[in-house]
C-alpha cells in the first residue's frame, strides 16, 4: 500500500520538483533552497571546498601550499562538525530514551529523558562552536576560495 501513496507523491511532486531544476538553472537557487538555507548551504559548502581542495592550482599568496591545505583541512572539518549529519558527537541516551518513551515507569523516563536533554545541548553548543570556527576561517579566507 504504502508503494502506492510514494507513487502518488511522486506524480504530485514532479511538477514543483521541475520548477525546482529550472529555477536553479536560471538562478542558480531555488525557492526550495529558500526554506532551509541552512541546509541548502551546509550541503553545498562542504562539497565545494572539498573539489577546490582537489583541483586548485594555487594558494594564497601570504600562505603555503602545506598551510593552505591545513586550512582548508579544518574549514571543512569544522563545516562538517556543524552539521547533524557529520558531527562526531553523538548522544549516548538517544536510543535508549527513543525505546522508553511509551514505558509505564515515568520517574526513570523524566531521569532519562533529563539525560538525554542536556546532552542535547551539549551536542548543540560543540555544533555551534564549530559553526562559528569555519565561518571565522571562511571570512578571514573568503577572497582566496578561488581555483
């Protein structure tokens, strides 16, 4: 049953998924991109900076090609960092707290779930930590990201 409704939504979104195609082609974004400019650009960024690590042909002019290398290194470690996909931190209660939300004992719920919270945000600050380092590295290097 459920092939049948993604084969619906398929017929149904192919129209806005064209506007979409079109829409990047001639603007180079599209309106989707619009609503989650976050994640239009952390999807973006990452890859672009991996090719111009990959093809440049030079390096800055106050730099070497060996520290060129080591900040485009960390600019996009720190890029991936920020983003839910990459970070290398995780929540250790994720699972855990996921299995027990519909669990009769609420007291060990309201524990857990207090856990699972405050790493949480732990998790959210060290994204953002690392946010602010990579755009601090790609303002400070902006005019260099050229091949």
């Amino acid at each position: 049953m459920w092939r049948i409704y993604r084969l619906f939504d398929f017929i149904k979104d192919t129209p806005k998924e064209i506007k979409w195609f079109l829409q990047r082609g001639f603007r180079g974004y599209s309106d989707r991109d619009v609503w989650a400019m976050d994640i239009w650009f952390e999807n973006t960024i990452v890859p672009m900076l991996e090719q111009l690590q990959k093809t440049k042909h030079g390096y800055p002019m106050d730099m070497t090609e060996q520290q060129w290398n080591i900040t485009l290194d960390n600019m996009i470690n720190y890029f991936k960092e920020s983003t839910e996909k990459y970070c290398s931190e995780k929540n250790e209660y994720e699972e855990e707290y996921l299995n027990s939300m519909y669990e009769d004992n609420q007291e060990d719920f309201k524990e857990l779930r207090n856990k699972w919270l405050d790493r949480e945000e732990e998790i959210a600050d060290y994204k953002t930590h690392m946010k602010d380092k990579a755009f601090k590295l790609f303002s400070k290097h902006f005019y260099s990201l050229w091949d």
